[in-house]
C-alpha cells in the first residue's frame, strides 16, 4: 500500500473545483501523516473521539472534517476545531451544533444530509423534510452554523444507472434549493457526494466533495 501514490492517482483526476476529503478512519496517525507529507490537508474522520484524538496529535493545518452519523452529547468536544460537519440530518441536531458552537464563538460550517439511497440504513432528511425545515425559515437565526450544501450516499450497488440517479436527483435538489433559499449567498456551494467506488459518477453529477478512504488508505481493520 503506497498512499501518497494512491492519494496523487486520485487527485489528478479531479477536475477544477472538485476537493478531496481523504477519509482517513481506522487508520493510524502514520497513515494521514503520509498523505499530509504528499500535500493533502482535508481529512474524514466517522467518530468523534477517533477525530479528535488524531487532531491533538497532527499538525494543526489539516481540516477536519466530520462525516459520520453525530451523535448531541459529541458535539462539544469537536466544535473548537472541526471545519466542516456533513451529516446534519435533524434540525434539532443543527440547533443543538449552533449552541455549542456558539460556546466557543465559532461559526460552523454544515451540510444537509439527504437520504437518497434505496436502503433503509442510511441516515437523513428526505426531499420534502428538507424543503419544509429550509422553508420554516427558523435556521436563519442560528448565527453559529453556516449551511454550506448537501451531502449523499448513493445505494451500495452494482446498478451503476441507480447510483447515477440518485446523484442527479441530489444535485438537481441542490441548484432547486439554492435558488429558492441561499440566492444571494455564495455560502451554499459545497455538494459532497462520492465515495471509492462512486466518486467518477459523483464527480459527473456535480459533486464539489468527494469523501475517498479506501482507495487511499487500503481496507479498513473494524
Ligand atoms: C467511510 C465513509 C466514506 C469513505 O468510504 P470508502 O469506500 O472507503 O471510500 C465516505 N463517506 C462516508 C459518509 C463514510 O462513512
């Protein structure tokens, strides 16, 4: 396993515009060290106390972004340093990144999770849940979160014309929101959709983020 080889053979076909978050759980310190050596600075991390160990140790450049499901009673210990959250799938999980954030006078940036995968596991807001909580219109007085876009995770699939569907309909969703809500505002921008096996249709479907682990960092040890 050679992760700076693998790290460049995925950063050189990203197109302009497109940044990887190189996701990095379950693996040591030594491995995200190898990857920062080879340039990269944004890294993924699925458990709150996993990240912030890692961040207490690594240089104090690298952003942290946390993209697995967050539980409120973790929320504190992230928000000094966290740069982005992309699993928001309650309101209530918002506001409650908004007070803590607000503890440690920061402004958090946050994206919506949508459920776009046929499997009933995975987490988030459908459509209509979140075109009803942007259009409550509540959100806009929370001054210590940022809603930067959406996040997805296709269907673990073969069905590769599936797993395209669902990235269209993420994105098609992301433009209808952002116009109807964020119009004057540069802030809503970040559509983060694509993993190892995905991120080529991701990327073809619009997506700004692509969380890669695995096909950097080899398979993970549970
Ligand atoms: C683990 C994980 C990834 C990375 O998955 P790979 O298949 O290893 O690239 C991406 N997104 C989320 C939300 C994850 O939990």
């Amino acid at each position: 396993m050679n992760i700076s080889e693998n790290l460049k053979q995925v950063l050189v076909e990203l197109p302009a515009g497109v940044r990887l978050v190189a996701v990095s759980k379950f693996h040591p310190n030594e491995a995200i060290e190898e990857a920062y050596s080879a340039g990269q600075r944004i890294f993924g991390e699925s458990k709150v106390q996993e990240m912030t160990t890692k961040y207490e140790s690594l240089p104090k450049d690298i952003e942290w972004h946390f993209i697995g499901h967050l539980q409120t009673n973790k929320i504190k210990y992230m928000v000094p340093y966290v740069a982005m959250i992309h699993g928001i799938d309650s309101y209530k999980l918002l506001t409650e990144v908004n007070k803590q954030a607000a503890k440690v006078n920061r402004v958090i940036k946050c994206l919506i999770q949508l459920h776009i995968a046929q499997e009933e596991t995975k987490f988030g807001f459908s459509a209509e849940e979140c075109r009803e909580m942007l259009a409550a219109g509540e959100w806009k007085h929370l001054d210590n979160v940022q809603i930067c876009g959406l996040m997805g995770m296709a269907s673990n699939t073969d069905d590769t014309e599936q797993i395209d569907r669902e990235f269209c309909s993420l994105n098609k969703l992301f433009k209808e929101l952002k116009e109807t809500y964020f119009p004057e505002s540069d802030n809503f921008c970040e559509l983060s959709m694509g993993m190892s096996h995905d991120y080529h249709q991701a990327i073809a479907e619009g997506s700004t983020l692509v969380r890669v682990g695995s096909k950097i960092f080899g398979e993970r040890n549970y």
